[in-house]
C-alpha cells in the first residue's frame, strides 16, 4: 500500500474516507470502503514495527454459526477426506451463537447489533478468507482427540492459521494490492466537526500537528484498555495493576474524541475481556510473544490464590465461556496473583502457551515439595484444599475433555462442576499467573450499519465506528473468538456504510 513518509505527502493525499486504526476492524472497514471505489487513508499511531493494534496479539479464534462440515468447507475447502474421518466439527447453529452471548451478558447485549454479529457470522469469515486470511482447524485448542477421533465444542471450528501475526499480514497484503494509503506515528485526536457533521480529522505526523478534510471518518482505533488512569476511573480501583495483553497504543483516544463530538457512550463501561496472564509479563503485550503468556487451561486443574484457597469453580464450562471473566477474579485475590495447579494426567491437554521459556512455573515430585516452591503460597493452607478437593472428586465419572462431563466434586464451598480429577500423580507443575487487560467492553453507540449514533438518539453524520469501540455487544463475560469476528463484521459495514454515505453526500 502507498505508505506516507512525510506531512506533505498526507496533505495533499485528499481522501475520501479516513480510518482510525490499523488492526482486524480498521483494515477489514479499509478494504470495504477501497472495493467499493473509495480513495481510503489510515491513520495508524504505532510506528510501522507496532502496527496492528491488538490484532497482533490475538490467537486467531474466529467464532461464526455453521450448520455443518458444509458450511467449514465453504470457508476451508482444503481440507483433506482424511482429516474429515477424524474430525467431527458438529455444529454450531446460529441460535446457539444466539443462547451464548446471552447467557454470557446476562441478557445485555444489545438484540440489534448482536443479531448483526450472529447472522453475518459465516459471511464474514467467508468474505476474509477471500481476502488471504487462512483459517484451519482449531486442533488441540477447541477439539481433543478422544478415541482416535477429534470432536469440537463451543463453536470454534475454525482458528486463523499463524494467529494474529499471519492475520495482520494478509490484510496488509490486500491492503496493499487495492493500494490503500497509510500513515504510521499519525495519531489522531480530534474530529473536525461543521454543522454538528464530521468533516475531518486533527492529527500529527511525527509530532507535526495537521487538520486533514475527508467525506466520512471510520473510528477503528481500539478501547481503552493501556490507558491505567481510563481503567482505574471505569474499571475500579486496582485496574490501574493490571497488566495489558496486548499493545500500549490503545489510550481510549477514540473514544474520547468520539464522546467530545457528541456520541452515545454505551455499554459495559466497568467490564473488561481479561486473562489469566504470566505474573511476570511486562507491563504491555510483547511482540516477540504474542498471546503465549495467556494461561487457559485451568479447567484441568485447580486455581489457589496467595492464601491457598480455590477461589472459582474451575470446570463451570470450556475455557472459552469463562476465561475472560475469570481473569479479572485473579485482581479480586490477595497481592492480584494466583496460581494454576496441574499433575502429570493432564500435562497432555495443556497448549503451547504452557511450554514456552518465558512461563513462571514450579514443578515437583511431591504435592509437600510444590507447596515449598510457590512463591507467597500459604503452604499448609495448598496443602489442605489440595486434600479437600481430593476427596471430594467422584473417581466413578468418567472424564472427557470434549464435553461439560460432570465429574464433579461434592461438599467443598466451591464445588467443580466439571473434570474434577484428583491432583495425585507426579510431576506436579504450577503456573503463577496474573490479570491481563485484553480490551475492555464500553463502547459508543451505533446502529446496525456502523453509524455512530449522538446523546440525542440521532446520528453524527459521516461518523462510523467498528472493533473495541463499538458498544454494547459484551456485557460481564465474553465468548472466545466473539472480539475478531465483531471487528471483520462492523469493519466491512463501517466501510460499506461510509461509501453509502459519501454517496448520498456528494
């Protein structure tokens, strides 16, 4: 794509439509808008070695409806009869999509947008996989292998091959073929408004300030997620603490501008998408790392806090429906830590983010000799829940990781609803883990086309919005691969709308 390396080359670029951003949602709204004949600008604030928002750090969960291996093979037509024999992808209709995000947000989530989310689900993946992103199957992360053969749940078929680094690489390339232009350390932070309509953007280019005009603006720039003062003032005290998965970029700068020029704040401002993520993180996502410091696999094991005390039910359902709620309970515990119990039966089921060089970890031979090596763990007090959990677990269920399989326990304070199995076989192996901020849920209001929608129930004319920003959708919990989806879906509208717009505004 022509990429602009000084001030004078973006004065005299004259867009059409400006998006703000450069991740999944930003691109998806850029590549819309070029397809449908407009001269598109974005405006990214990283330098070019940071670009992509939070996009870079995401594992590629792509979640839409599909009535079965039909509907896989419209999007992933490459898979081989062979590896049809040995994966049964089921089904994941679009009124299970419907019944997750409900139960999820509590019957928040807004019915027009999540319908738009749900019923361009399938569409929205096809339409990226035509544009180079590769998906394949989700192996190992939303199916295990049980009795020679795979069998997915929760709706994750599909993962984006290579994760959010070969995503950010596909959608650039096509970027660049439909020669759309972009401006990196080109922060924007205002919008230029006439008549209450938006008419521009105030921007810098390498700390030059500029005003540049433009027919539609598409605000694709993220949440508020890095910013430690935004969290704290929303979120609540401690988020400030907290780690941030992914980049340093995301200050709620589009938000901010988007609510000076009038629009609807909307959403679950106080609630947050958070992991469970390595104590000893750096304070921002690391390239070089990606999403690898993310720790999900608890539902096989156990999780104590400092005091030695479980504190969730770890098995309430696939990691997938309770990861992003669950990370947040960690800042809720002693000294915002916890640990990830694990024995030998289940190193098998753990994923690669277990067993990278960067992991604060401890393993043992003893459960005696583990609770010496956790760092700030009431030792007698693991010791106890340990062997309460242990008795408590019906050894008669069978376990299946593939299914919610109601080996339970019984008796405790905090029962485990699923794959209760009893931490008694050598090598035990521990993961001290902390709270990572992914993206965080208040948003602005917009319609089912992406127009961003003012205090007073109308439109802001020629302002569209698509990604994090976007509220309303999540509420108190998140369904993986929900986040990715949403920003290909309001991205493409977005640009759609914005041409639609420019058009009727000529």
């Amino acid at each position: 794509m022509p990429q602009l390396n000084d001030l004078s080359e973006i004065l005299s670029y004259s867009p059409d439509i400006i998006v703000v951003g450069a991740g999944n949602a930003a691109l998806c709204a850029a590549i819309s808008a070029r397809e449908k004949g407009a001269k598109v600008l974005i405006c990214e604030a990283a330098p070019e070695n940071e670009k992509g928002g939070n996009s870079h750090f995401t594992g590629g969960a792509f979640r839409f409806a599909y009535s079965g291996v039909d509907d896989i093979l419209d999007i992933y037509p490459d898979i081989s009869p062979e590896e049809l024999k040995n994966i049964d992808f089921g089904s994941y209709s679009v009124d299970q999509y419907f019944d997750d995000m409900f139960e999820l947000t509590q019957y928040r989530t807004d019915a027009d947008l999540c319908e738009t989310l749900i019923r361009n689900s399938h569409a929205s993946a096809k339409w990226i996989s035509e544009r180079g992103v590769k998906l394949q199957p989700g192996l190992g992360r939303q199916a295990y292998k049980i009795d020679g053969k795979f069998k997915f749940w929760g709706g994750l078929a599909l993962h984006i091959w290579g994760g959010g680094p070969e995503l950010l690489k596909a959608l650039y390339a096509t970027a660049e073929k439909l020669e759309i232009a972009i401006a990196y350390e080109t922060p924007v932070n205002q919008l230029l408004m006439q008549d209450q309509r938006v008419t521009g953007i105030k921007a810098s280019h390498k700390q030059q300030s500029f005003d540049l005009n433009c027919k539609a603006v598409i605000l694709a720039c993220g949440s508020f997620e890095s910013n430690p003062e935004m969290r704290a003032r929303y979120l609540g005290p401690g988020w400030d603490l907290a780690k941030v998965r992914g980049t340093k970029y995301n200050m709620g700068a589009g938000l901010n501008m988007a609510l000076a020029a009038g629009a609807m704040p909307y959403g679950n401002w106080s609630g947050c998408h958070s992991v469970a993520w390595d104590v000893n993180a750096p304070p921002y996502g690391d390239l070089s790392i990606g999403d690898q410091f993310q720790k999900h696999n608890y539902p096989y094991g156990v999780i104590v806090n400092l005091d030695g005390e479980r504190y969730v039910d770890e098995g309430l359902n696939f990691h997938s429906h309770t990861y992003a709620k669950y990370g947040g309970e960690i800042l809720k515990q002693p000294g915002m830590q916890a640990w990830q119990i694990f024995d030998a039966k289940s190193t098998s089921l753990l994923r690669s983010e277990y067993f990278i060089r960067r992991t604060t970890k401890a393993e043992a031979n003893s459960l005696e000799e583990l609770a010496e090596k956790l760092d700030g763990v009431n030792p007698r007090k693991f010791l106890q829940t340990i062997k309460a959990f242990n008795e408590a677990c019906d050894t008669s269920a069978q376990f299946n990781p593939n299914v919610l399989d109601g080996k339970a326990t019984h008796g405790l304070t905090i029962d485990k609803t699923n794959w209760a199995c009893p931490i008694d076989t050598p090598p035990f192996h521990a993961y001290h883990v902390t709270t990572g901020v992914t993206f965080t849920f208040g948003g602005v209001k917009v319609t089912t086309k992406a127009q961003v929608e003012n205090i007073f129930g109308g439109l802001i004319p020629g302002l569209f919005a698509a990604g994090e920003m976007v509220g309303g959708l999540f509420y108190h919990n998140y369904a993986s691969g929900t986040g990715l989806m949403s920003g290909a879906t309001f991205g493409r509208i977005a640009g759609s709308s914005a041409v639609e717009f420019m058009g009727a505004n000529q």
